[in-house]
C-alpha cells in the first residue's frame, strides 16, 4: 500500500470541477489518471509531458524517481509506466496527496510509491542523506512563481541532490522564461527545450551532456 505521511499544508482546495489525465506510453499508456481539478497543482501538459519522456528515451528505466512538488503525480506514473524502479511523491496539498494514492492503487503500483504531504524543502532537508548513491531521475516542477519567490532554495536542492547522486542520475527542471537557467548547477550540462510556457531544463550527472537529449 502506498505510504502517506502528513506534515504540510490543510488549506482547502479551490472548487473546481474534477477532471483525468492520462498517462501517455509505456506499460500503462491510456490508463487514466484522477485529478480534482484544483488550480493550484499544475500539471505538466501532456504535449510536454512526452516531449520530455522522448528525450529522456530508455535512460529513465531502473531509476528511482523523486518527484518534488508532484501536484497530480502524473510525471512520476509516467516515468513508472517507462521502467523506473519505484516513485516517491513530495505535495504539500493534501487533496493531491490523497488523488496519488488513490491513483497509484488504481494502476497498482502501491508497491512502488511513496507519497509524504509535506514541504518539498523541508522533507528533503530531513531526508536527504537516503539518496545517497542512488540513480535518481529528480523532477522538480513547482508553480512557477516559485522560482522568482524561492530561487536560492530551488537551486540549493537542486545542487544538493545532484551532489549525492550516483551517476548517470536525470535532473529534469520545469520553469518559465523569467527564470535565469544559467544559475542552474553545472550550467553547461544543460538542454533547455521551450514549450511555451514552460522552459524544460534536463540535464545528467555526468561530465558531459546525455547524447539521448538529442533529436
């Protein structure tokens, strides 16, 4: 059964009407994917969303994806319907929280899911020593207000994660134009593809940029 531990946000959520996804390939492609409908959580659109699991290609299989600010959990089911290991799901909104389990016991995956309602920079300060030496596929997509608002967090967790990475780990990081991509650790490591509104920055820990990010 998926995990669920509580330690973040009670604000209600706004009323809107519920709506599905859908995840777009892999071993589950075409299962869908409940989502209240709720404004706050943003979902990567699915035009994006396999945009960026085409790039990613087959280096997405065995990692242990860390999907901060999951919102619908749509990113992390797909990269599980592509052969990563196992998810573990960070949201603070614990309506979200709550539609991930249901979804993870739907495609029955429970077994391969976590999920903590909680602060993603607050959990991952407490829990960062477990990713040590892992292949993380870490996917970081929060409202993009966040990056002007929080930046230097952004960026520390980002760095910090990347520096306990095993190698070979994907940091996939999805933002606007008004964030400066050149402040991103490693900088020359990046491939930033524009999907209007979102700007898609993938890069891996190694020394030189993933030939599979190319077209």
């Amino acid at each position: 059964m998926a995990k669920r531990r509580k330690s973040g946000s009670t604000r209600p959520a706004e009323k809107t009407a519920p709506t599905s996804l859908r995840i777009i390939g892999g071993k589950y492609r075409g299962r869908l994917l409940q989502y209240h409908g709720d404004r706050r959580t943003r979902p990567m659109k699915d035009r994006v969303r396999e945009a960026v699991f085409n790039l990613l290609g087959p280096a997405i299989k065995k990692k242990y994806v860390l999907d901060l600010f999951a919102g619908t959990g749509a990113i992390g089911f797909e990269a599980l319907s592509r052969g990563a290991d196992s998810a573990t799901f960070i949201e603070r909104h614990f309506p979200s929280v709550k539609i991930i389990d249901q979804n993870a016991h739907t495609i029955g995956v429970d077994h391969q899911v976590q999920t903590f309602g909680s602060d993603s920079f607050l959990w991952l300060k407490q829990n960062l020593a477990q990713f040590q030496n892992r292949p993380l596929a870490v996917f970081i997509s929060p409202p993009y207000s966040l990056f002007l608002e929080r930046p230097t967090d952004i960026l520390q967790a980002i760095s910090k994660l990347w520096n306990v990475a095993a190698p070979d780990s994907l940091f996939i990081v999805e933002s606007d134009n008004r964030f400066d991509k050149s402040l991103l650790p490693h900088p020359d490591l990046w491939d930033h593809r524009e999907y209007a509104p979102a700007v898609v920055s993938i890069a891996q820990r190694n020394e030189t940029p993933m030939e599979t990010f190319n077209d």
